[in-house]
C-alpha cells in the first residue's frame, strides 16, 4: 500500500487566514495519522500579487501551529518548463489542441448557449482544425465528450458529472503560461501526492483534474473538500467575524495549540470530546469524521478553548508568551511571574488579558495607581481606621504564611465583631488600586511579599 502523501497548496496573494490554517491542518492531520508525508507547495504563478513577504507570512504561521512539512517547499514560478513538457506531451498525443478563438467569440457562444438552454462553455471549434502554434493561440484540453467522470469524495461521498458539461478547458494561455488545472495536476502527481484535501470551493476543478490524471496515465489520488466556515450570521466568514490573518490571533494572545484544537474541532469531531492533545488528534483524526456541512466560527468557544489551555498550563510555561504583552520597560523575574500567574489563570481568556490583569503587581508601592472612585467609596473613616489596626496586625505576623494570615484577620474579625467584607474591599484596594482582581486575599500578600504589602496598607491609609 503506498505511503499517504498530503499538500497544502497557498498561494501568496495574502495572509494565511483561518479557513486556510484548518484545511493544512486536516490534511497535515492526516498524514501524520497514517505516518506519511505532508509536503508544502507554493502556487505564486500569479506574479502580479504574488510576493515574498506573503510566503514568509505563510510559513511563519504554519511553523507558529506547529505544522511541519517534509522537504523544502516547491514553488510553482520554478517548473514552467516541466508544465509545458506535459501539455506539449497531451499535444502529440492528440489530446490536447492550438485554439485561436478570441475571449469575445467563446463569451459569445457562452452567451448563445445559455439562450438556448444549454450550459455555457466553449464550443469545440477548433476542436479538429489541427492548428499549430501561432500568435494569441491557446492550448485546449480535448475532454471526452461521452459517459461520465467518477470518484468517491473522501467527505462528500460519491460525485459523478457527464463529460458533456465539461469544456475543453484551457491547458496554456496565450502568453505560454500553464492555467491552474494543469499545474495542479502535474505538481501533485510528480510530488507523491495521494491524498488531496482542500476546499469545497474546487469541487467543480475535481472531474476537469480527473480527466487530465487520466490523459497523462496516471494514478488519481483521493480527493475530499472540506467545507466552508461560516460567521455566526451563517453568511460567509470575514473579518467582522473574526477571519483574520493567523498571526492575528497570536497578537491577540491565543495559544497556538488552542487554536488548533479549535480549527480541527471546526468540522471535525470525536464523540463529545471538545479538548484534545496534539497526540491524540494525530491518533484519532480520520477523513470518516469530518463533516459535510459548513462550520459556524464562534469567538466565544475560540476563548473558552484559549482559556482551558491556559489553565492546564503550568504556570512556567505560561511566562514567554505573557511577557510579550506586558508594556514596554516593565521588568519582573521569571520567579515573581511564576508566582502572579496561578492567580490570572482561572480568570484569563488568553496571554493580553493576563498580563492587563497582573499590572498592579509589577509596580512599587508608591506608583501604584488608585482607582479615584473606589477610593473615595470605600475607604470611609472607620475603614481607614480598620486597614491602620489590620495593618499592624500582619506587620507583626512573623510567620506570614497563608494560614498565618487567615489566622489573623478571621481573629481580629471576632475580636471586632465584624463580617469578612468590612475587610474585603479595604484590603484588596489596598493592595491592588481597584476593588476587582485576580486571587484571595492572602494570595495577594503572599504574592506581593510582606513588605510590599505592608507598604501598600500603609499608603491607602493616606489617600484620604
């Protein structure tokens, strides 16, 4: 049995984007499942839009999901000659013809043939001219004209079109250039490629393909098209809805293997089995699963994927990708991050939301910023005075340690006869400039340090 061999097959005219990332990801997917080779091709025969910074945009994303790919990547600019080998191959051999139609007269047989019912193509007229090379002439694919072309769409299931509905399409433009179809064919075939899966959008490229695979002699590999993703509105995904370009969403502070398991999750399932390791997609990822309607993107479930990775994290891990978004000039020890992060994880939807949440820790005592506000409503006289009696009270706790603090403050409470909250928003304002943030209490101080939060208590019972 021959060794599975996926592509994935941009072209760069633009940034990877997330319908692109999930239809790699499925086809790298499935190599990897079966133990064969995912390659990488570059389809840049475009040369107007086509630009190196786009291919280095592309393969930085896919390095940045984890995708690797065997071999260097082909680029399609470097294998004209080998295209046109082929289609002067498909001209000996008859199957292929010199057509000198103009665009006018095969849009005005289009025009006649919808007129009268029939399907818009080009005609055949040069179908048997025997004409030769010459200026503005194309090259045309002689397609059957009789019986049907087959195949078993790996997601779609069978898919059978008559050859009548087929034109012969064009092999090589006027300019010597090889048109789509033909190079896809010829790349795939002399890259091994048995398994193609891309988007539903080539479906109707699929027969016309088939067709040239069976000109040439050779195998057909196995086609599957993944279908479209949808916005929440179930009209076709774009930026509003979030489709951006992949390294978007590291900007944004997603995890790249959250996004992963959210892409392939995004038409592809395994019983109600929402979170997955990259281990087990690569064992349990089939064809068999994916499914034959269009997905719908949801931020919300991209987040709560986000979050539930960032929560299964050990906190050390977490350290370089919130780094990156803490501002500029802000200097804090791996240890101390350690530290701050358990306390941001259970509240955290992604690295920006972490970093935003700790900035109360990464500042001294006399730059902590104090929201106006909460100042002026909660520090009331007598919670001035309790913070000043509080304060002394840790401040001579010489084991501070969670149940040393606890100890305390539930001790004074009694003493007092007071609740937890004549405490709690004092305290935690105190500490944090606000009256919301991540953690207890007593995990702040522990976290801030003794006498940092000394300091702190101290300095609150200023501001008014």
């Amino acid at each position: 049995m021959a060794k599975t061999v996926t592509r994935f097959a941009p072209s760069p005219t633009g940034h990877l984007h997330i319908g692109g990332a999930r239809t790699a990801l499925f086809a790298w997917l499935l190599a990897k499942h079966d133990g064969g080779d995912f390659v990488l091709r570059i389809e840049d025969t475009d040369r107007e839009r086509s630009k190196q910074e786009y291919t280095d945009a592309i393969l930085d994303s896919m390095k940045w999901l984890g995708m690797d790919w065997n071999d260097e990547p082909v680029y399609q600019s470097d294998r004209f000659d080998l295209y046109n080998g082929y289609i002067d191959q498909l001209l000996d051999e008859g199957k292929a013809y010199w057509c000198d139609c103009t665009p006018e007269q095969v849009d005005a047989m289009r025009e006649k043939a919808m007129k009268e019912k029939r399907k818009p193509k080009y005609d055949g007229s040069c179908r048997e001219k025997n004409l030769g090379p010459g200026e503005n002439r194309v090259v045309r694919f002689k397609a059957p004209l009789e019986g049907r072309t087959n195949f078993t769409d790996m997601i779609k299931g069978p898919i059978s079109v008559e050859n009548a509905e087929m034109d012969d399409m064009i092999l090589r433009r006027s300019d010597g250039s090889p048109t789509y179809n033909l190079a896809v064919v010829v790349d795939d075939h002399t890259m091994g490629v048995t398994s193609v899966l891309r988007g539903d959008d080539h479906v109707n490229n699929t027969p016309r393909q088939i067709l040239l695979y069976q000109a040439l002699g050779w195998d057909v590999p196995k086609f599957g098209h993944v279908p479209m993703i949808l916005g929440p509105d179930k009209k076709k995904l774009s930026k509003r809805h979030g489709a951006l370009s992949v390294m978007e969403y590291e900007k944004m502070g997603y995890l790249p293997e959250a996004v992963v398991n959210y892409l392939v999750r995004l038409g592809w399932s395994h019983g109600d089995q929402e979170i997955f390791s990259r281990e087990e997609l690569i064992e349990l990822f089939n064809t068999d699963n994916l499914g034959n309607s269009p997905s719908v993107f949801d931020t919300k479930k991209l987040d709560w994927v986000n979050s539930e990775y960032i929560k299964a994290k050990a906190p050390a891990d977490l350290i370089p990708g919130m780094r990156t978004f803490l501002p500029e000039g802000v200097e804090a020890e791996d240890a101390y991050l350690e530290k701050i992060i358990p306390l941001l994880q259970p509240r955290s939807t992604n690295y920006k939301e972490m970093a935003d949440m700790c900035d109360f820790f990464l500042v001294d005592s006399a730059a902590l910023e104090y929201d106006a506000a909460a100042v002026e409503k909660v520090f009331k006289p007598e919670a001035v005075e309790i913070l000043k009696e509080l304060t002394a009270r840790i401040e001579a706790d010489a084991e501070f340690s969670h149940d040393s603090l606890e100890a305390v403050c539930k001790g004074f409470l009694e003493e007092k006869e007071l609740k937890f909250k004549a405490i709690g928003q004092p305290v935690r304002l105190a500490l944090c400039g606000r009256t919301q943030s991540p953690g207890g209490l007593y995990d702040l101080m522990l976290v801030l340090g003794k006498d940092e939060t000394i300091a702190r208590m101290n300095r609150a019972v200023t501001l008014v």
